[in-house]
C-alpha cells in the first residue's frame, strides 16, 4: 500500500492539473505505477474548471477512481498560505482492496429513512467495507441524516469527509466522480479489504459551566434545560463563570452533546460541538446549528485555541503502531483565522508521529467523523483519518 500527496498554486487550471499529475507521477515512481484512487480538492477559483482537473487525472490513469470536491481552503504542507488558487490531490495504491464509487443525488433524499436503501445496496455491492470517505454539498445534502441511516446498516463503519467549501449559495459546488460533476448531493467510496483507518477527531473546545439536561427540545431549537427555559439556564450558568471562561464566551459559544454510555462522565472529545446561532428572548429558547435529542446531556463549550494541543495528544498512541502511509485532513471555521494553524498542524503531525507522513485535506462547511464508533456531521473541529494496511506485506 502507497499513498503520495502534491499540491499547486498555479492559477491557470490546465497547467496546475497537470503539474499535479507530474508530481504524484514522480512520487509513485513512475508513469507505470497506477493509483487505485486519487482525491482530488480544488479552491473556487478552479471551480468552473473542475472538468479539466478530472480530464487530466483520467488521462493520466484511466483505471483509477477519482473524486474531488471544492474547497474552501486547501491543507497541504505545500501550500504555505490560503490561496486563491489552489489544488491538492492524494493518490492511493491500495493491493488488496476492493474500491466501489458511488453517488447519492436529491432524488435519493426524498424516501424515509434517507438513503437507507442506498446504503443497503452498497453493502450488497461491496461487502464489509472497512472505510468510506464521503464528500457532500452542504445546501442539498441532509448528511447528518444520511449518516444515521448508515448507522442501521453497518453500525460503527468509520467514515470521514468533509462538506464542499467556498462557495456562497446553492450551485456553487462541484462534485467529481469519475467523468461526471455535480452540483449537488453526495460522491463517496466504498473500501473493503486490506485497509484499516485510525480517526481522530479534535475539537478545540473547553467545556465550561454544569451539566443540564435538554428537557424540551423542537428540532434544533432548545426550549428547556433541566426543566428551566433554556436562555434562563444559560444565564444563570454563565454569571458563574470565570472571568477567563468569560473572556473565551466572547469569541462564540458552542452548546456540546454528550456521545456515549450514559454510565461514564464525558470529557474534552466526548461531545458533539454545534454553534448556538440564536437567542429568542421572548420564547427563552436557544436555537444551534443542527438537530438536538431531547433528553440527551447537555454542556456548553468555549474556544481555547488548545486544537493543535489537542490533535497531538490524540495522536500519542499511534506512535506505538506501524507507520500509516497515508493521512487526510478536514476542517471547518468561520473566516480565515484558524487556517494558519490548521496548516501548521500538519507539521505538527508529522513531528508527533516521528515521521515524513504524506497529508492532504481541505477546509470545508463541515466534516465528518466518528466520535465513540459513531459517525457524526461536526463543525469547528479538525478529523484526521490515518490510512494504513490492516496486515502487512510479507
């Protein structure tokens, strides 16, 4: 198993396409020695020209599955600051591993439960998948709910991606599958076979205040919070704040989810992060970006810019595993502040892990990743997956 990465900041599309076929070429040693799949992530200004990018890949290896998707930044260690132009691509060389590619369109979001059908039928297509990489439109795609579908099928499937990036409304994005490109839905694949991919997911965040509990909730509107309107409760929780805590509420505040056994405490990762997104005075509710269970455990978060700090501790136990030939690398924030330092934890991973690991990636909308074996859509947070081969060659 082989995994090469390369990236370009040339403005003219054809020419950074090809700069990049050239550059995995050199690394995998060859024109001869083919990619069984190839990633590729563009930012906008390559948008409209994504047909080109694929043309390339596919001249160069026509048995390859490729997908790509737009990006709002590009992560790779060769692209020094956010630009304009930018491509990043990783191509896989995976002995031993079945690749299935596959689409989900609008149409397939219309029966209930979501997708499960379609799940269903990759499954039957290829079967016991050790991994899926989803990339997603973030205006058509209900993800969070496609996700949870998954979950009935083929509980605890480790899947990362990330939502398109850059665009400002509806059509902006594109997805590649192949030699087709689309404005909406989802492109994915499917790997079985040979393969094992250890996620992390780092989140940033400091919990602050009590526990409460979501009483009453409408969708991803809190009404109450352990039996008080949910504005009264996060009143009263933060005039019992630090004024350090105090000072972090002021660059957002996040309301986190527990994920796990009821039965354990949960800590720093143990949450499903969304940011609060309204204040209704009149109905004391809280409204967050995204869907809240009624009844679940409830903890608001605060940015403490302890991301990086965060990742490498995660990262410790992989140091005692066998090298992994492959990293990938989403996240997503507001503006474009936390870009440097996502850019710069890359470093930080090849220096925690004590080796030259080839990482690409993108900011996006949103990533997914799992928390606890369960698959979840996040915001503000980075998901790394390391890809190595489950038994290694002889």
């Amino acid at each position: 198993m082989k995994c090469v990465s390369a990236a370009t900041t040339q403005v003219e599309t054809g020419k950074a396409a090809l700069e990049l076929v050239a550059e995995l070429e050199r690394q995998l040693g060859g024109s001869k020695e083919a990619p069984d799949l190839v990633l590729f992530f563009a930012s906008p200004l390559h948008a409209q020209f994504t047909g080109v990018i694929v043309s390339a890949l596919q001249e160069a290896w026509r048995d390859a599955a490729i997908l790509g998707t737009t990006a709002a930044n590009v992560l790779h260690p060769m692209v020094t600051r956010p630009a304009r132009a930018a491509i990043a691509a990783m191509a896989f060389q995976l002995p031993g591993v079945a690749v299935v590619p596959f689409r989900m369109k609008l149409d397939d979001f219309e029966r209930t439960p979501i997708c499960l059908d379609k799940w269903q039928g990759l499954l039957e297509t290829g079967p016991d998948p050790r991994l899926l990489f989803l990339f997603a439109d973030p205006f058509t795609t209900p993800t969070a709910e496609i996700l949870e579908s998954l979950e009935m099928v083929a509980p605890g499937l480790p899947t990362i991606g990330a939502l398109a990036g850059g665009a400002k409304r509806p059509g902006g994005h594109i997805l590649a599958l192949n030699d087709s490109l689309h404005r909406s839905g989802l492109v994915g694949v499917s790997l079985a076979g040979n393969l094992r991919a250890d996620v992390v997911v780092s989140q940033g965040y400091k919990p602050v205040g009590r526990f409460f509990r979501a009483t009453r909730v409408e969708g991803n509107v809190v009404l109450e919070l352990s039996g008080v309107p949910a504005l009264q409760a996060l009143e009263q929780m933060v005039s019992g704040l630090t004024r350090e805590e105090q000072a972090l509420l002021r660059r957002g505040l996040m309301l986190g989810e527990a994920v796990g056994d009821e039965s354990e405490e949960p800590g720093r990762g143990d949450f499903l992060i969304r940011p609060v997104v309204g204040l209704d005075h009149e109905e004391g509710a809280i409204s967050v970006a995204g869907l809240v269970g009624e009844g679940h455990r409830i903890r608001f978060q605060v940015w403490d810019d302890t991301l990086i700090e965060d990742l490498k501790l995660m990262l410790l136990p992989q140091i005692a595993d066998i090298p992994a030939v492959g990293g990938l690398l989403f996240g997503s924030w507001p503006g474009r502040r936390p870009v440097p330092e996502l850019r710069f934890s890359i470093g930080e991973i090849q220096t925690t892990l004590g080796y030259p690991l080839p990482i690409t990636g993108f900011r996006g909308s949103g990533e997914i990743g799992p928390i606890r074996g369960v698959n979840y859509l996040h915001t503000h947070t980075a998901v790394l997956a390391l890809i190595r081969p489950e038994v290694r060659a002889a």
